[in-house]
C-alpha cells in the first residue's frame, strides 16, 4: 500500500499553476510521487503519478 507525505498530495488547481516548479521538483528526486486530487459533485477522485 501506498502512503502519501502532505506536500504530495496535491488538487489539479494547484498542478496547473505550480506545473513547472512542481515537475522540477519531480527531475530533482525531491518527491517521489503525487497524487492529484480532484472533487466532483459525486465525490473526490485522485490520479497516483510516480517516477518510474
């Protein structure tokens, strides 16, 4: 099972505004993973991204 740090949990909003300093963060090894958070009406999703 998978477990998530706070600083890698993060909303689509968020993503798209920080894209760039958020995939440098990602190339420097500094996060190993994120999850994308994203609610709906119905509920929340998320989407797991990892380096591979």
């Amino acid at each position: 099972m998978l477990t998530y740090k706070k600083t890698e949990l993060m909303s689509s909003t968020e993503i798209v505004r920080n894209f760039s300093s958020i995939l440098d963060s990602i190339t420097k090894h500094e996060k190993d993973k994120i999850a994308v958070l994203r609610k709906k009406q119905s509920g929340s999703d998320y989407y797991i991204c990892r380096r591979i």
